[in-house]
C-alpha cells in the first residue's frame, strides 16, 4: 500500500485546481484520495519498506549463491585432485 501522505499531499494538489467552494472542497478532497486509493491498490504497488526488505533478501540470496559456487568449485578441484593419477 502507498504511503498515506503522498495521497494526500496528492490529492491537496488536484483540490488546489478546482475553483470550488470551501465548503465543497472538503467533499471533493475526500472523493479524490479515495480514487487515488482504490486507483493504487488495484495496481499491486510495494510499500518502500517492502522494497527494501526484498532487496535485502535479494543481497542475501547473491551472497550464499556466491558461497555455494565457491565451495563448488572446491570439491570439484579435490576431486580432480583425486582422480589426477599420482606422480
């Protein structure tokens, strides 16, 4: 879900355009976040908390990838060291 205060500050920017009454202002402020709401939902967005714990996952996921490679490529050269007749 997004942040509250950017679909606020940007529905305070579209109200801002309309030359309406104060008193309808408030009306239409409210219709228009939730529009946004509804609009931004349906659109499956990540939260930048989320954003960032999948990227931290990701980081983690590279580094043991890294590690298991490594320890490949390690008991692959045993085993060609083993395999390798003796001199």
């Amino acid at each position: 879900m997004l942040d509250n205060s950017f679909l606020k500050d940007l529905s305070d920017r579209l109200v801002t355009l309309l030359p309406a009454a104060e008193s309808l202002r408030d009306d239409v402020r409210n219709q228009i976040e939730q529009t946004l709401k509804k609009a931004f939902a349906s659109l499956d967005l990540l939260t930048r908390e989320e954003f960032d714990a999948q990227v931290q996952s990701l980081e983690r996921s590279k580094q043991r990838i890294e590690e298991l490679e490594n320890l490949v490529t390690e008991l692959e050269e045993k085993l060609d060291a083993l395999n390798s007749p003796s001199k």
